[in-house]
C-alpha cells in the first residue's frame, strides 16, 4: 500500500515538474489582462490607482519585510475553501493591489538566499477576510488542474542574489495563509527551485516547509538555503525523502544560518516612496512599467 502510494506521489511530482516548465514568463513591464484557465482576477493592475480594497489584483511582490504581498481570499472565510478565489495585498500602495491593513502583521522576517526569497511570520488575517480560527492552506503555481491556486497568480521579487535592482519572476513558489501564520517563499531560478519551494507538501503547514524565524520582531536577514523540505541525510550520508502519507514525519529540518540581518520597524502601510507604476501612452494605450518603490 505505502509502496503505491509513494509510486503515485513520485508520478505527481514528474507531473507536476512537467507542468512547472510549462508556465510562461513574463516581463513585469508587459503583463496580460488573464493568461491562465480558471484565472478570475486580472494581472493588469494599474487600473484600481495605486491601492483598492476593491482590486482584483494578482500580482505578488516579495521585496523586503516592509515591501511584501500576501494572498488573501476575495470574500470572508477560509483559506481551503478559497485557494483558487485569491487577491493580492501589499504592505505598500502603487501596485494597483489590496492593502494590508496597518497592525495586521505581529512578526516578519525576510531572507534573501541564493536560492530564494522569503517572509514568514505571524499576524492577525481577519482583517484579509480570512475566518478566525482557520489553519489555513497553501497556494502556489500548481493546482490539481495544473493551473495555480489561485489561477494566474504571478510573483515577482527585485530582491533576487546578485541581481538586486531587477525585476525576477518566481516560477516556482509557495505561500501558507492561516488567520494568525503565513510564510511566503519565491525560488529565483536555478536547478533546485523545485526542491527548495515544493508545493506537494500541503499540509506540513508553514514552519515545516519553509524553515524561517517565526520570532518576535521584524528584520531583513541574508542567509543560506538550508536543506530541501522534503529531505534528510541519514547517518551512513545517504538521503531520504519523505512524502506526504508515510507512516513516519520528519521534523521540520533546520532553517539555513542568517547573517547580516538589520532590524525594521513594523510595517505601516502608505504609499511607497517612489511609486511603482507610472504610466506613458503608445499606439497601443497606456503601457505599465515599474520601478524601485524604495
């Protein structure tokens, strides 16, 4: 039994794998209304002004703990409920997305690694229509359709290692919501995003695969990598890999050692210091670019 099961976690990796290479990239500067099957808000972000609670938004931006978007659901209630039916928040105004309400993150933390970026932390989400009480779900760009939950949901980071300044898509991702945790990690290419931000592992739960400071306070860390989620190296040097139903878990493996982290205060929402969209008309109408928002 347990030897299927693992035979059929494996095909649904390959799968999956095959589905990763399938998505399409996408400058930030020339983004579509929809691109994928199932997508019910838009990728053109300009048009809800530099901030609405009412917007539609699914653009994710993962820049630093004080220039960072969540997913959140587009009505109240659970996150399980609503993976395919979310929006974007952000703690700063002029991507065209929902804002997160001030007070709403307790903890945060970012980490750039040479792999990844990354927040995790703690908050009080009622105030992004999740219910109270809800232990959450995952999103991240494969769904059981093969389409992301949420559908044409794109995420973007000018936080990358060695390319800070640039705007870099985030093929392979993933983000846990819950009323009170939530961790987001966007793997910045390379030959292990697919380890290093898995999405086969959704009900490990924030802390389990994305391995972070949880703490109090808010900071900007570098770091390493650290281990991939899924495995761990046995006494004898080999490697294990853990899927989700077998009869032993692991613990969650180590977070990577952090360095040069400098303290922030609590993010305030506002608009950002430089605006991330301005607009300049073409034969074709209004055309979005963005920039620094810092």
């Amino acid at each position: 039994m347990f030897k299927l099961q693992a035979l059929v976690t494996v095909a649904l990796v390959a799968l999956a794998g095959v589905e990763a290479q399938k998505k399409p990239t996408f400058s930030v500067n020339n983004l579509p209304d929809k691109w994928e099957k199932g997508q019910i808000g838009t990728n053109q972000c300009k048009q809800f002004g530099a901030s609405s609670q009412k917007s539609k938004c699914q653009n994710v931006f993962v820049n630093s703990v004080s220039a960072v978007c969540l997913w959140g659901p587009r009505k109240q209630g659970t996150v399980g409920a609503q993976e395919e039916f979310m929006y974007s928040w952000c703690t700063k105004s002029g991507y065209g997305t929902r804002l997160i309400p001030n007070g709403t993150l307790k903890k945060a933390h970012f980490l750039k690694t040479p792999d990844f970026v990354q927040v995790t932390g703690f908050g009080d989400f009622t105030s992004m229509k999740i219910d109270a009480g809800d232990e959450g779900g995952e999103l991240d760009p494969h769904g059981a359709t093969g389409a992301g939950n949420p559908p044409g949901g794109l995420v973007f980071t000018r936080s990358a290692k060695g390319r800070e300044g640039q705007w870099v898509q985030s093929k392979e991702w993933s983000s846990f919501m819950s009323a009170t945790e939530f961790s987001i990690r966007a793997c910045t290419g390379g030959p292990n995003a697919t380890k290093l931000c898995p999405h086969i592992y959704d009900v490990m739960g924030a802390q389990w695969n994305h391995a972070g400071n949880y703490g109090n306070g808010f900071d900007d860390c570098d770091g390493n990598s650290g281990p991939f989620p899924g495995e761990r190296v046995r006494k004898n040097g080999s490697t294990s890999t853990f899927h989700q139903g077998d009869k032993k878990t692991p613990s969650a493996a180590p977070a990577g050692a952090s360095s040069n982290c400098k303290p922030r205060a609590s993010p305030t929402g506002g608009a950002a210091k430089q605006l991330p969209y301005r607009r300049s008309v073409s034969a074709r109408g209004a055309e979005e670019i963005l920039e620094d928002e810092e």
